[in-house]
C-alpha cells in the first residue's frame, strides 16, 4: 500500500491538555466502581434493616414489659396500694432485674420516687430529680411516651424509653368489667439500654467491612481478568490494523479467529476486510498497469510514425498512410478516454439509477439496426427470436441501450465471416432474459470467469483487435449490477452467448 494518510490519521495524538486514557482503564473504573455502589448500597440496606428489626424488638419488648408492670400497678393501687409501698417498689426492683432494664416510678408532675435497674447514675441520685417535662406532656397527651433518649442525662447511657400513666379502676359489681377512674396518680418509664445495639451494629459493620474488602480485591483480579481478555485482543488488532495501514497487505489476525463470541466474530471481520482491501489493492495495481499497458501502445506508435516523418525516414509516398495511423491510434486513445471517463462516472455516488417502464424488444431492435453498417460489411446472418407484443421492463432505457449495443457490437466485431448473428427475448418467473450470440472462436472455459473484468480480452491479445480497449463487458457488468440485474455467459462449439435479466412490469 501506498496511502501515507491513513496511518498519520489513526496515530495522531490526543490534543494538548487531553490526557489519553485506556480501555482497560476506563472499564476496570467502571466496574469497580458499580461494584462499590452495589457493596455500599447493599450494606447501608442491610445495616438500617438489621438496626430497624432490634429497635422494634427492643421497643416491643419494653411495651409488653411496662403494660404488664401497669397492670399490675392498676390492680394494686385499686386494693389500697400507694407509689411509696415497700411491695410496690419491690415488685418494680426485681421486674427491673429479670428484665435487665431500668424502671422510673415518677408521680404525674414527673418527680422520680423511685428508680431501679441497670442504667442508673452510679451516685444513684435520681430520687426528686424530675424527668424533663417534654416527655411527660407527650405521655399525659398520647397516654403514651416512647423514644430513644437519656432523659437530659437522668440515664448513664442512650436508651430506648417507654412510657405509661398509672391509673386506678374499680370492678363493675354487674358486668364484672374493669372500670377506669381516668385520672392518673403516677407515671412509669421503662428503659432500655442502646449501647448494645450500637455495639452490635458496630460488629456487624467491621465484619461487612472486611467481607467487602475481600470482595472488592476479589472482584479487581477477576475484573482485571475480564478486561485484559476484552482489551488485549483489541490491542492486537489495532497493531495488526496499523501494519495493514503500512502497506503489509499480508496482515491477518488469526489468534483469536476461533472464539465464538464477538471478538472472534471482529477477528473474522477483519480478515474479511484485509482481504477484500488486497484484493482491491491487486485489482487497483493491475488496473494501473493495463491502463498503462493500454496507453503505451498507441502512444508509441504515434511518436515512431511523428518521428518518422519528421526526421524523413518515412518517405513522402508514405507519409499518408503513416498518418492515418496517427489518425487511427489517436481515435484509440480517445475511446479509451472516454471508456474510462464513462467508468468512472458508473463508479461514482453521482449516478442515480432511474426507473421507469420501456420496451426492451424495441430498444435491442433500434440497437441492431444502428449497428447495420458493421453487420452487413461481414454479411452476417442475423437470427431474431422475439415476442409478438412488447416485453415491458422496469429500468433505465439509456443504461439498457448501452449494455444492447456493447454486447452487439462485440457479437458482430467477433463473429466469423457470414456467421450466425443470435437475438432472443424470453420471460419467466417476473424476470425478461435478453440473450445475444453470435458464431466465432469458442472462449476457453479458464478465459469465462474473467471475461467482465477490466481490459481482458479473451483473445489473450491486446493487439488483436485494435478497436477494442477491453472495458465493454465491464461496463455491462457495472451498468446491470447498479440496478441488480445478472448477466452469464456460454461459450461452446464456436457459439457464444450473453443473457442478462430484466425486471418486467
């Protein structure tokens, strides 16, 4: 290869200022990256569960503590019992034990009388200390208190804190029901401590801590695994992408061709395009030669017949024929010129492929009466098979009338002598398959499969026929190919035959 553009385009550096980041980096951040947030939301999830499911067991449990101790208190006090008894208190004492909690007896302004359990002051100076007054307006209101607190440092530690009123009440004599009195004579507080909580989330973080640390080191060596895999068969493309740019046409990448996933499937795609770009360099290098090959020999003849005439090698006598030489090979040139040109305009983005409908059988006959001169010098014997009625086709009429005349004009320029000249049109199937033969030297089977390529004659000379420039059949090629149409031909006991197809209406 010769383009020096490509190379310079694919190793052109980032701007100044942009710092170039991997692949691999940029997919190792990532993926560690979800993998923490998913670490971190899945632990702060677990942890506000775990921290919701022991505070409502906690507060739970204090409820049904303090509404057993309030019935309890409710009976008593309706047989005479009074917040100061010996029993009262010593009943609140070792419930406080059992349930290893705090208790506070306090009367309906919030005046402790009495405390017991395990979260007390050491000093144990509570008696006559007052609970503050907020909590005892939330319970008087709700005849309910529950919350997490320290009761303004009244308890040694943070503690879940649950409230009642104590009330008396008296026994219906008729329906035997407990009757309220409604008013409340004291006000007791069930205490909890939280520190264990704490302490127990504070476990439980540690561990989740070292478990996603392990996971986190875990995930980077797969991860890392993972995305050399991805990575590395890109950097080895792009090495063998960058030797292809520099002309070693050569360049496959077969190493990783017999994955089944998508990087074996860009293996295959790649050495698919390396060897159609190979091709097309094969093909571009050949064209260059033929075209010079093409342009040689007429030139040549024209500058040894100019030179002969003007340094008088070639008689006077003589200098008319040699210019109609002249004249002959520059009229070669400009057909070339023009094959060429008209090639190129096929090639380009520019050609719109119109269609509309027209009558072939009209267009191949209008072809062959234009050709008359050329058919009748060789007094050739002309053969048509057509339909009776039109045969209307979808296409470009221009398009088809110039693939008519190049196959025409090549049935008759090789046809032998007073040779059979074929024309025939038939239909199947939604397709019209125009055919044009002709009698001469039957082309060898190895000659068929290159016979619509550029500048082949399948004479194997390139001087035979002196008219010809070998682009005729390609151009028939390109013509039928822009609108999808096929072509083929046969060749056997000294009868050749093109048939391309026809869309018909």
């Amino acid at each position: 290869m010769t383009n020096k553009a490509g190379p310079s385009r694919q190793n052109t550096p980032p701007p100044a200022g942009q710092r170039k980041t991997s692949m691999y980096t940029r997919q190792m951040v990532v993926m560690i990256g979800l993998i923490a947030l998913c670490l971190t939301m899945l632990g702060a999830g677990f942890m506000a569960l775990t921290y919701r499911y022991h505070q409502a067991e906690s507060r739970e449990t204090l409820e049904r503590n303090v509404a057993t101790i309030s019935r309890y208190a409710n009976s008593a006090f309706s047989d005479g019992m009074t917040l100061s008894s010996h029993q009262f208190q010593s009943y609140i004492t070792s419930v406080a034990m059992i349930s290893n909690s705090t208790i506070l007896l306090c009367d309906t302004q919030g005046q402790i009388l009495y405390a017991a359990g395990t979260n007390l002051p050491k000093d144990n100076s509570l008696l006559g200390a007052y609970v503050p007054s907020w909590a005892v307006n939330e319970l008087m209101t709700d005849m309910t208190y529950s919350g997490t607190t320290t009761f303004n440092n009244l308890l040694a530690t943070e503690s879940f804190v649950t409230g009642v009123p104590i009330v008396t009440y008296t026994v219906d004599p008729i329906t035997g029901e407990n009757i309220t009195s409604g008013k409340a004579i004291g006000i007791l507080f069930l205490a909890a401590d939280a520190s264990s909580l704490l302490n127990f989330m504070q476990d439980i973080f540690q561990l989740f801590l070292i478990t996603a640390v392990a996971v986190m080191l875990l995930s980077l060596v797969i991860c890392s695994v993972a995305v050399q895999r991805i990575t590395e068969p890109l950097k080895g493309m792009s090495r063998a992408a960058h030797k292809f740019a520099h002309g070693e046409v050569d360049t496959r990448f077969t190493e990783y061709a017999h994955r089944t996933d998508e990087i074996g499937e860009l293996a295959v795609a790649f050495n698919a395009m390396a060897d159609s770009l190979a091709q097309a360099e094969k093909k571009r290098s050949e064209f260059v030669a033929n075209v010079s090959h093409e342009l040689k020999t007429p030139m040549t003849t024209i500058a040894g017949f100019a030179e002969g005439i003007l340094d008088g090698t070639i008689p006077p006598e003589k200098e008319k024929e040699s210019l109609q030489v002249i004249s002959s090979e520059t009229r070669r040139l400009s057909r070339l010129v023009r094959r060429m040109l008209e090639l190129s305009r096929l090639q380009s983005s520019e050609r719109v492929a119109a269609q509309e409908q027209f009558d072939v059988a009209e267009v191949l006959l209008q072809v062959l009466v234009s050709l008359e001169g050329k058919i009748t010098d060789k007094d050739l014997d002309v053969q048509v098979d057509l339909p009776d009625g039109p045969v209307m086709v979808w296409g470009d009429p221009d398009a088809v009338t110039q693939v008519c005349y190049n196959l025409l004009d090549n049935a008759a320029k090789f046809a032998v002598p007073k040779g059979k000249l074929a024309l025939g049109i038939t239909t199947k199937g939604g397709k019209a398959y125009i055919s044009v033969g002709n009698e001469g030297e039957t082309i060898p089977p190895d000659q068929l499969a290159h016979i619509f390529d550029r500048f082949h004659k399948a004479d194997g000379s390139r001087s035979a026929h002196k008219e010809g420039v070998g682009l005729g059949l390609y151009i028939v090629k390109t013509l039928l190919n822009t609108y999808k149409e096929d072509i083929s031909v046969t060749s056997e006991d000294g009868f050749t035959q093109f048939t391309f197809t026809l869309s018909e209406v």
